[in-house]
C-alpha cells in the first residue's frame, strides 16, 4: 500500500499566503521532521502552481548548493536549476521549493535577493532553522512569511481514518455546552486513545491504515525516535541534548514541578543548560512549558525560563519514548489504554496529550506552582490567556473529584480568573464555579 497524501490544515494557510503575499516574501514551513513537511509543500506546489522545482538540500550535490554563493547572475542560476531538474520555469506561475534549508544556509541568505527579483515564488521547509550553526555568519532574510506546522492533529487524525462526523459532533457539544451521554463519552474516549497510541506522525498513521496492527505502528515510531536522536547528536555530539529528550517521560512521570537537567547530564554551567534546552526547543520535537511568575495576562513577559516543563511534540511519540527500553511485546501500555484501564500514575500521558492539543491551537505553553505548606506546592498544569482574564487548567486521569491545586489558585487570584477548568477522561459537566471538559474538546479552547 503506497504512503497516502493525507490533508493538513496548513495547506490553506499556505493558500492565504499565496494569494496576500503575491511574491512578496517566502514562505518558511518550520517543523519537526517527519511530520509531512515535505508532502504538504509538494502537493500545494503541484495544485496551485504550472511548475515547481524541489530542491531537497539534504540529498541534492554540492553542485547545486554552490550556486547559492554567488547572486551576481540570477539568470544563470535558474537555467541551471531548470536543466538539472528537467522543469521549465514560468514567470509568476512558478515555486522553486528549498527542502531542509538548514543545511544550505546560503540559500537561505539567497531568499532576500531572490525574492526582490520577483520572477517566481519560493517556499522553504526546515528543522533546526535557529541552530546556532544553520545561522552562523548570514543574514537571515526578512522577507520570510513563517508558519509553524505540527504533527497532526487529533482533527486531521479523525480525517486520515475515514471518521468525518466525530469533530464536527463534538464542537457542536462543545459550543453548546452539553454531555455526549456515557456511552457516546466512552466511544469517543476509545477513539481518542486510539489516537494517542497512533500519534500525529504520517507515517505512523500510514502503518495503521495499511496494517491495522499497533506493533508495526510501534516499529515506525521508533524509527522516527531513533531518526531524532542521531539529529540531536550531530547538534551536540556530547549525548547531553539527545539524554534530555530522551528523559522527558521519567521527568513527567515523577510528578516534579519543573524539568531537572542535572541529574541527566550532571553538574554543568547554568549558561550552557540553557543554550542546550533552547536547541533542543529549536528542533521542535518538543513542547516547552515556562513556569509564569505572574499569572496574569501577558504571561511571556513574566516567564521564567530557568523553570519549565517539557513535553514529547506528538503522544504517539511519548507513548513508544515512554517504554523505550522494552520491546512492544513486552509491556502492555498499549492494552491497558485502549482498553481504558491505564493506571493513575500513567496520567501524565495525558497531559503530554494536553499540552500537545494545545500547542496545535496556537499557544504557548505557561504553567504555575505555588507554596502549599513548608514541603509541598500547589500547580496549575496549564494556564490560558482569555481576553483580559486567564483560565486554569488541571489535567486529571483519574480521581477527578478532588482539585485542591485548582480551588487553591481560583482562591488566590479570583479576580482574574475567567473560567477554572479540568479535563478529564469523562463526559462534560458544571460543578459549581468549575467546568469539566472531556480531553477531547481541548482542541476547541
């Protein structure tokens, strides 16, 4: 069965830049690798455009990548393309496509001078764009129009298996505040763990569609693992990046109120943790959580970023780091949540899933703690501006009924809060001044 062109969101957001921008400036498609990227940008090239050319830099020759050195003569330049690529150029109906532009940064440079010549447009799709040495010594042009792309989302992921009717059913429950009843509540929970074991990554969800057997899912998620883990070692050969990505699931698991990097790389200078977390954010194969001194509206202006919580940037991925050190036959995780008897202390799976949903609908990511006694703290897993309040958010797997943290902080800051929620794995309800949100209309908030 041949890999399926699945349909993403970002496709009319690249369709909106098209058609404002008029060759303006470039289009930066960032994201993680092997998220669809790629596919994406060429089936927008082939829709929306008479030609295209793709230059993929991570396989393309040093023959071509030189061109980029030199800008004096632009027509010989995409001659050249044109005959190495066997594609004819057309005047404003054209996209030239630099795939994984971190590895050529003079052609990133090159956008500027390309993009003022104004014969064709030009989309760019990358990983580790701001890593230090992907912009050392060029000019990063300003005439790049930059969106962040994800893994899919739980909408997309609905789409990809053939169920057109769950989103829109939901959001209508959503917007209207109202139950599913029990029963439609545990189909729609069994769906979503489906979802959760899966995961976002396209070719995961191709092995699910092709096999329906989760073991071969598996196989392909440690692939993509094992892909990340050998590009974070060429960032930092030291391991020290790939051991903090790798020790996100345990940290989780430990129910700690903030990352600790000592105790996986050692004692090193505060600087040098700090540069090493901002390239592993830079990968976007995480989601980062800054603890908000102030939570208040404006919350990155108060972000302390020597505290944070880090998350996995696709729960399938989480699910398979989660257990990496056992073979799929092994360990019965994926059992135990499809079958919804996933034990307590497996909760933070769906927090990872929570802040993921929530990074797809365009947040960043701020939680907070504060002192519950001499040796205990209160925290807010999430919290989110809405207009000039904001909204707590607690994440429960189980055990739903007590939400000390919740009613602690709503205490404290009462006057700015707009609605307490917790999210939770049961049907949606009101109790009292909070609201109860099943996981699955997170992607609604």
């Amino acid at each position: 069965m041949a890999n399926i062109v699945f349909k993403r969101k970002v496709y009319d957001k690249m369709l909106q830049w098209k058609q404002e921008s008029n060759g303006q400036t470039a289009l930066l498609i960032e994201g993680a690798r092997r998220i669809g990227k790629s596919t994406v940008v060429e089936t927008f090239a082939q829709n929306e455009y008479r030609s295209y050319i793709l230059i993929d830099f991570n396989e393309t020759s040093e023959e071509i990548k030189d061109l980029f050195s030199n800008l004096m003569d632009l027509n010989y330049i995409f001659l050249f393309l044109q005959n190495a690529y066997k594609k004819k150029l057309y005047n404003r109906k054209s996209v030239i496509i630099f795939d994984e532009i971190q590895q050529c940064p003079k052609a990133r440079q090159a956008i500027k001078y390309l993009v003022k010549d104004g014969r064709y447009d030009y989309i760019e799709t990358g990983s580790l764009i701001s890593i230090r040495k992907n912009t050392a010594n060029i000019s990063i042009p300003s005439e790049e129009y930059r969106i962040e792309m994800f893994p899919m989302d739980y909408e997309e992921f609905c789409a990809a298996i053939g169920d057109e009717n769950s989103i829109p059913l939901l959001k209508q429950m959503y917007e209207r505040k109202k139950p599913l009843g029990d029963s439609l509540n545990r189909l729609k929970m069994k769906d979503l763990r489906l979802y959760m074991l899966v995961g976002g990554m396209p070719q995961a969800i191709n092995a699910y569609l092709e096999k329906k057997n989760l073991e071969e899912v598996d196989k392909v998620k440690r692939q993509i693992l094992q892909l990340y883990k050998e590009d974070l070692l060429k960032i930092d050969p030291t391991g020290k990046i790939s051991k903090l990505f790798m020790a996100i699931p345990a940290q989780l698991s430990a129910g700690i109120s903030r990352f600790q990097p000592t105790p996986v790389i050692g004692n090193i200078p505060s600087d040098k943790i700090s540069e090493l977390i901002l390239n592993l954010e830079d990968s976007k194969t995480i989601n980062i959580s800054y603890h908000a001194n102030d939570p208040n509206v404006g919350m990155s202006l108060n972000a302390d970023i020597s505290r944070y919580k880090m998350y996995i940037g696709d729960t399938g991925l989480f699910v398979t780091l989660a257990f990496w050190d056992k073979g799929y036959t092994e360990n019965n995780i994926y059992d135990k949540l499809l079958s919804d008897k996933l034990s307590a202390n497996l909760g933070y799976i769906y927090e990872n899933l929570v802040a993921q949903m929530l990074r797809a609908s365009g947040y960043q990511l701020f939680y907070y703690t504060f002192p519950k006694d001499e040796n205990h703290s209160y925290e807010i897993d999430f919290l989110l501006s809405k207009g000039n309040k904001i909204c707590p958010i607690e994440v429960k797997s189980s055990g739903y009924k007590s939400h000390k943290s919740l009613d602690a902080f709503c205490e404290k800051f009462s006057s700015r809060v707009k609605e307490r929620l917790l999210i939770y794995t049961k049907d949606f309800q009101k109790d009292g001044t909070s609201t109860y949100l099943p996981v699955y209309f997170t992607p609604f908030l």
